[in-house]
C-alpha cells in the first residue's frame, strides 16, 4: 500500500459544500482529508457513515464511499458495515445532537463493544440544524430558544461516557487547530477498537463563540492543555505551568519554581494506562479552575468485536462438520418415506 | 398448492412420565380432571409399570399416564403424544418412541445428570439425539432446584419436598395450556384436610410452578400439521422459525453473499436468532444489537457493505424499525425484515397469534414508502418464502418484509428436504462497468438500481436519506421527488414478474370464493376441503405474496358469486384488497382471540354466506 499516493483534494467530491460560511465543520474536514490522504489506504477502502444535523452532510463532500443515514444511527449503520467487511476503514461523523441525544444508546454501546471505527463527535453545545435548541452537552443555564430562561439540566461531558462505557480511545480537539486534528485523526485510524475523537466546533450562526474562551488565540496557552504521550503535562505561554497531584490525589494546577515545584514534579501524560483515574480527571478538567485537555487521552488496548467475531466464526468452521447448506439440511434427525 | 391436514391445539395428547414414586399418575388426573371441567372432552390412558417399585430411575421404573384432550368427541387417548413431562432420563427413554414429529419435551433439568442418565442405559451425554428426539423442541427446566427453592420455609425434609415436585410441573403445564388452578386447589385443600401444612406446601409449589411458566413465557407449539398425501423423499421435522433461519442461509449461499443478521430479541422471533448464532460453521454474522433500532440499521450498514442483510423481530419492534425501514426504500438498499406476527398492539399477547401486522408492514411508515410485503403460510413453507423474499431484495435492490406468526414460527411440521440444486438462481445487481456509473442508473425493466459496495475502486458514492438524483446526490427539485416516488412505487409493482400467479385449491369458477393468507393456511384449506366434501361449491385463494398482489388475482375474483377473506385481525387484507381491488364485494371472517382459526369457525361462516 506504501505507493498509494493522494493528495487532499483525492478526498474531495463533485458536490458543493454548503456550511455556513466561517462553520467549523471546514477545517474539521480538511483535516479528515488530509489524514485519509496519508495514511496509505486506498480510497474505495474507505467508509464515511453519518446521521443527521449540520455535520452529518459531511460523506455528501467526500470522494470515498458514504452513507448518511437517519438521526443518531450512524453508530448502528457504521458497525454493520464494519462487522460485515471488517477490512474498511469506516469513520463515523455525528454531533452533539446526534450522537448524544438521539443516538445516545447506540453510542455507549458502540464503545463497550469496541468495534474498530473511528468517530469524530462534532460539539458545539447545540441543534444547528434545526436553529438553535440546547443540545445534551449545553451547559447548565444557558438559554437557547427551547430554554428561554436557562436549562435546568447537566450536561454530558462525552469523555465521561466514552470512559463509563470501557472505552478504549478518547481523543479531544478543536475546529481551528488542524494540525492537531490532523494529529489526532492518524493516531485514531492507527487504533484498534472504537475511536472516540471529541472535536470542539463552533457553530457560527446559532452558537457563535460558545468555545472563545478556550480557543482564544490570546489567552489559549494559559487555557489549553495539549497532551502527549510520554511528555509532561506542561502549559502557559513559557510552559512554565504543569499539572500535578494535590496532597488528596487529585490534579492541581502548579508553577514550575513556586513552593518548590519542578518539571519533575509535572504528571507525564500515560495513554496507555488501562487504569482510568487520570484519564478522568483530565477529561474532567475545566476552565477556569484548570486548562482544558487536548490531544490524545486514551488510547489503551483490549479485545475488538470484530477481530473476536471472525476469529470464533474461523475457529467453529475447523471444529464443525457442516461445511454448506445441503449439510445442514441433511444432518440430525431425518427419515425416509419409500 | 400443497393439501395439508391440520392438528389442531384441541387435540392435544399429553404424556406424563416419571418415576413410579413421582406421583405422575396423580398429576395426569388432576390435569384431565381440570381439562374436564374446563369443558374439555378428554381420554386418559395410564400406563404404570409392572413392577411398582422398580429400582428408581431405571426405564422399569418409569410411570406414565397419558392425557388427550380436545373440544370435539375424543375417543382414544392418541396414539402419539404432543407434549411429554419427563421427570428424568429414563421417562425419556421409556417414551420416546410414543411421542409425534415435532412435539415438545418439558424435563427435569436437574434430573439429567450423569448418575440417572447412566441409569437409564444413555451412552452419550446427548440423551435426545440417542432416542432421535433432537429435532422435538426440548424445554428444559429445573423443576428439582425450583420446587427445593419453593419451600425452603416450610422446614420440610428433602423426602417430602422432593414428593412436591411433580406440583411444579402440574403447575407448568397448567400454565401451557391455559388451565386454572381453582380446581386443582380444591382437591389439593380436601385431599389433605386433616393436614393443611401439606395441603399448603403443594399449593405453593403448584402456583410457583404456573407462574415460573408464565414469567419465562414457555409456550407449546399450537399445532402440527401432516401432508394429507406424503411424497416419496427424505423427510425431517422443522419449525417456522427454524424454516425461516435456514431459507436465509440459502438464499445466501445460492447468492454468494455473506448472511448478516442484525437483531434483538423479542417473543416469538428470537430463535431465528438463535438459530443462526448457531450456524458460524456457515460464517453467518449475528449481531444481537442494543435494541429493535441498530438491529435493522445495523443490517442496512452490512447491506451497504454488499451481505444479504436481515432483521428480525415480532410487531412492536416493527414499530421501532419503521423510520429505519423508511431508509431503506429511500436508499433503495436490498434488506430483508421478518416479522414473527404476535397479539397485539402494544405488548399485547407476545406468545399467541395473530396477524394484525399486516397494515403495519404495507403502510407503516412516513411518506410513501413501498416495500414488498410477502407472507408464509405454513412452518416448513417459511424455509422458502425467506429464500423467496432475499432473492426480490437482492435481485430488486428493495426491502422485503416477510410475515409469518408465532403459529407458524412455534409450529413444526415434517418437511421434505430440498437440495440446494432444486432452488432458483439468485443474481445480485452487482455493478460491473466503474465508467459513467451512477449510483440511481435503473435497469429500464425492473427500475432496479445496481449494488456498488465500498471496496470496490471506482464506484465510490453516496447514498443517504434525502431525496436524491440519480447520482446520488441531495436534491430539492419538485419533478424529481415526482419522479422519484411513482418509481419506487413502480419498483415494488414490477416485482410482480417474480410472483407465480395464485393457485385455487377447488374448481376455478363457482359460487364462494374463500379468500386466506399467510399462517391460517392449515384451517383454511382443512375448511374448504371439507366443505367440497360436502358438496359444496367453494374454492380457496391462499395468498402468500401481498404486495404485488399475483397478476391473475383479479381474474380469479372475477369467477366468484361470493367472496369471503378470512384472518386473525379486524378485517385488514380485506380492506386492503378494497383499496387494491375495489370491484369486488368482500365479506369477512376474523378472528381475534390470540388462537388460530377452528376449521369449524371458518365453515360456518361460509355456511352463512351461503344462506345469505
């Protein structure tokens, strides 16, 4: 497969895309193609299921094969093909909306099973596409034009359930940050299991600035925690903050020279512990008391329902005597009428 | 059209067998004296053995007392029994050869260990494929744990509780059959008046017995029917439900598409389910979904991927599955999507029949939405209507739903095997020429489109939902959508090419045109036939592709004084065949009662028409 050459616009379709100007979903697709273009799979291999909302015109702009199916499914459709031709490369595209609400049972079950597909979960805190009602991750008090007073409801926090449900791979970026996208998306495709990739997108038109304060190019060195396997936990504009544990075990936000603290004292970044503790808490993390985390934040390994479904249907097949169906319509007990 | 002749529920013979000091002779007349009272005509036949004490668990041992039991004159206690209650392996052993094709076994799981099976002179650990009973459907229970469970607060010793067992099992098939309990009771309180402790004890294990029969929604099959004349071949016994997971594995084979089957299980499907979980020597794929929903849309997924995807399920979870449904025909993705009719609506009677789906399948969805609608009508015939409605999917790139019963799916019959050279060729439409393809190009014939699934370079497209050109791609255009559904409704019509023109059973012209479809099949031509006998001038259509209707339907009404439909609902193929058909007077027959018909309801009701 190594002389597989694309190129991004080998990803791109006939088809006119039509976000709103200045959407998110952009950039989010650009990274999506230029990660398919250099990962050495050929295109046909390639399966793009969505449900329904803004994001879920995404396969529409693809040249690969898509699907967009019907509201929070596109998980159900997606293991179906997979588990059917578990030799494809098959990405799921869904939102807050979609994938939370609606598709919210297919989602967990999805992770628990750890299908190999990679998910990208576009959130950006609302119903875009049907103008501006709170969404499952809206978060508390916040008024849209179905809560014109303020919800009354906690919102999800995705990691949380993608953890809840054993998942394997969480992953968390923004629209704007493509190269981090890019990053994330290829560490994503490398993983075997469900990829979970939470991208922060802003919806310009109904939900405009809803992540400025995380994403805001002055202020996001303080805000922002990019994490990388094996790498400290540093942030601030001179990486001279870092995360570590507090005298309870809990994560504390600390200044490299102050009370005493040194890089060695900074938590480095495990994705690969199978134990979940961290990897919540830095889910969990949320400005202003903390940076919020980006990057990879787990990736960890365990059994994948495709690989074990088609081992154990190798395994019987050596064990069984029915080799087809005339086999089988003869065996057991049968009898003769002369 | 294939003549059959029915056994009907109310001729019911059941065998209960056990240990000589298991008290089954006291079980079997309390449960005819009960059938009695509930206005059954009944026949018993006890069958102890010669020695009372024979060492216990040994085939001498074994006591039985047979009980057959029915709503017409009953004058010997059948040859054959339905169902058999064996208290352990050696009650099996001894009655094996007593028992009909297809009947039911309820046993003593804990009973079938390896001491009494060495008891019973078994060899293998597979005691029903020894005595050839493993086709009969086999429920096992636990009677020996339950009834110890039952009374762990009565401070009995084990002797007495194990004395209480058979309680357990009067309860059980109490339950089956739909017996109460009040006489039973009865007997039970004035039996042991100077000992109510006991008294009390053997009630409780009665009712736990009845209500473990109804928590685990055991069932017994309704009927078996026998061919009237048997052809020359290799016969084996086989269930709807059983009939209509194999006719899938055919139709895949005789394909060369992979099976997937995306399900969740639901009363009375679920052993299609389980039928091919089973078959991973044939490399089927079952995925036991999180719910009614990712079952059929995961099967759309492996149906985009290039399998003969299938969903399966009872009516409330075709309510679940209709927007998914809707995608489908929107997408124009070949799916087949059985539904196993239950009572209904709601949660209704998940363990009788019914068919009162029919609507459901034909209408039930937003927008205009044609799927074929094909329905089986007896449990071996569901082998090859499966087989029939995978070879429309594919070949028509449609949804199919296909509708059987739990009549039908609970039911077994025996059936002559077929080999897989005698089925018809199935061809997908699978895309060949990669240059100028478009997803929604039709073969100007059947309006069928061509399956491009991903892996194929070249072809690479989308499909979705939305209203679409014929590339594929959303559009909004008015004309188009015009277009777009006169062809899929066309598209199912088309089908109709498929479809062999209806068979009558009787003379092609004449006064009643008795009018049946899908699972009623056995009754209905059992009626028609007997009415014949009896010189009268009825023919029988038994429909068993809905929609299309066969081509010739309207010229076989034409040749009818009367017409009568006759089905378990309010009357919804006769309002179909209204809409469809509206030159016709249709008169009905329906029944809604969670049973099949009676051969004698159906006559009389022909007998009126005819005095009208």
């Amino acid at each position: 497969m190594a002389d597989i050459q694309y190129t991004v616009k080998d990803f791109k379709s006939e088809n006119e895309v039509r976000w709103c100007p200045g959407c998110g979903d952009y950039a989010i697709m650009n990274a999506v193609q230029r990660t398919m273009a250099g990962l050495g799979i050929p295109r046909e291999m390639y399966a793009v299921i969505s449900g329904i909302g803004c994001s879920s015109r995404f396969p529409y702009y693809m040249s690969t094969f898509g699907f967009h199916t019907i509201h929070g499914r596109a998980t159900a459709v997606a293991s179906g093909v997979k588990l059917a031709n578990p030799d494809l490369s098959v990405w799921v595209i869904t939102g807050d909306g979609d994938g939370m609400a609606i598709g919210g049972n297919h989602f967990i079950h999805l992770v628990r099973r750890n299908i190999d597909l990679n998910l990208i979960l576009f959130n950006n805190k609302i119903y875009g596409l049907t103008k501006g009602q709170y969404s499952p991750t809206t978060d508390r008090g916040f008024k849209t034009k179905t809560s014109p007073f303020g919800t009354v409801e906690d919102p999800f926090v995705p990691g949380q359930l993608v953890l809840g449900a054993r998942g394997t791979f969480f992953a968390r970026s923004i629209d704007s940050n493509m190269k981090l996208s890019q990053s994330i998306f290829e560490s994503a495709a490398s993983h075997k299991g469900t990829s979970v990739v939470e991208v922060l997108q802003n919806c310009v038109i109904f939900n405009d600035g809803i992540h400025d304060a995380i994403t805001d190019p002055q202020f996001r060195a303080e805000r922002q925690l990019i994490l990388e396997h094996g790498k400290p936990m540093l942030f601030g504009a001179n990486n001279e903050k870092g995360i570590v544990f507090d005298n309870r075990g809990k994560l504390k936000v600390a200044v490299i020279g102050e009370n005493g603290v040194t890089i060695d004292d900074i938590l480095v970044h495990d994705e690969t512990e199978v134990e979940p503790t961290v990897h919540m808490a830095l889910i969990n993390m949320q400005y202003p008391d903390f940076p919020v985390a980006f990057g990879v934040i787990r990736k960890v390994t365990a059994p994948v329902y495709d690989v074990e479904m088609v081992a154990q249907i190798n395994q019987v097949q050596q064990t069984r005597k029915i080799k087809c169906v005339d086999d089988l319509l003869k065996s057991g007990n049968t009898w003769e009428v002369q | 059209m294939k003549d059959t002749r029915v056994i009907e529920m109310e001729e019911v013979a059941i065998r209960f067998s056990g240990d000589s000091g298991d008290g089954m002779q006291l079980t079997g007349t309390l449960f005819s004296d009960a059938s009695a009272l509930f206005g059954n005509d009944i026949s018993t036949f006890p069958d102890y053995p010669s020695e009372i004490r024979a060492p216990q668990g040994t085939v001498g041992g074994v006591s039985g007392f047979q009980v057959q039991f029915g709503r017409k004159q009953i004058n010997t206690p059948g040859d054959y029994a339905h169902v058999l209650v064996a208290m352990n392996p050696a009650a099996l052993k001894a009655n094996a050869r007593f028992m009909n094709p297809g009947g039911t076994i309820i046993y003593d799981s804990d009973s079938f260990n390896e001491k009494n099976l060495a008891k019973a002179n078994f060899s293998t650990d597979d005691p029903f494929a020894e005595v050839k009973l493993d086709d009969h459907v086999k429920v096992p229970v636990p009677i020996t744990e339950l009834t110890r469970e039952s009374l762990k607060d009565f401070g009995l010793d084990n002797k007495s509780v194990l004395r209480s067992k058979n309680m357990f099992a009067l309860g059980l098939v109490c339950w089956m059959f739909n017996r109460p309990l009040d006489y039973i009771d009865e007997y039970i309180k004035a039996k042991f008046a100077k000992k109510p402790g006991v008294a009390e004890s053997n009630i409780k294990v009665l009712h736990d017995g009845f209500n473990y029969g109804m928590n685990l929604q055991h069932m017994t099959p309704n009927f078996i029917v026998h061919p009237a004349e048997i052809e020359k071949g290799t016969y084996r016994n086989i269930s709807g439900n059983v009939a209509t997971a194999w006719g899938l594995l055919a139709a895949s084979e005789k394909s060369g598409r992979p099976l997937f089957l995306g399900s969740y299980p639901i009363t009375p499907a679920t052993e299609i389910l389980s039928t091919l979980a089973e078959r991973k020597d044939l490399g089927v794929k079952t995925f036991q979904a999180e719910d009614e929903i990712a079952g059929i849309t995961s099967a759309i997924g492996a149906s985009f991927a290039g399998n003969l995807a299938v969903t399966t399920t009872s009516g409330p979870g075709l309510a679940l599955k209709s927007e998914a449904i809707g995608l489908a025909v929107m997408a124009e993705v070949p799916l087949v999507v059985v539904n196993v009719q239950r009572g209904g609506p709601s949660t209704g009677l998940p363990t009788k029949t019914e068919q009162s789906d029919l609507l459901q399948a034909l209408y039930g969805r937003n927008g205009e939405s044609p799927v074929v609608v094909v329905a089986a009508s007896t449990p071996s015939d569901c082998f090859w209507y499966a087989f029939m409605a995978s070879k429309i999917a594919l070949e028509r790139m449609v949804p199919v739903i296909l509708l059987t019963d739990g009549f039908l799916g609970n039911g077994s019959e025996p059936w002559k095997i077929p080999t897989m050279a005698e089925l018809p060729p199935i061809t997908p439409r699978m895309a060949t020429n990669a240059v100028n393809f478009k997803a929604y190009a039709r073969d100007p014939k059947t309006l069928a489109r061509e399956w491009a699934i991903p892996g194929m370079a070249g072809f690479e497209h989308r499909i979705g939902g939305l209203e679409k050109n014929a590339a594929g791609n959303v559009s909004h255009d008015p004309d188009n959508h015009q277009i777009n559904s006169d062809i899929r409704e066309n598209k199912v019509q088309r089908v109709v090419d498929l479809v062999p023109d209806l068979e009558l059973y009787g003379d092609e012209d004449g006064e009643v045109l008795l009018i049946g479809w899908g699972g009623t099949y056995g009754h209905m031509i059992s009626a028609a036939r007997e009415l014949r006998e009896e010189g009268r001038s009825v023919s029988l259509a038994h429909f068993n592709y809905i929609k299309p209707l066969p081509k010739n339907t309207t010229e076989v009404f034409g040749k009818f004084k009367k017409i009568i439909v006759g089905e378990l609902n309010l009357g919804q193929f006769a309002g179909y065949l209204r809409s469809v058909l509206p030159q016709f007077s249709y008169h009905q027959v329906n029944k809604l009662k969670g049973l099949p018909f009676t051969v004698d309801e159906i006559k009389q009701s022909v007998y009126k028409l005819m005095e009208e």
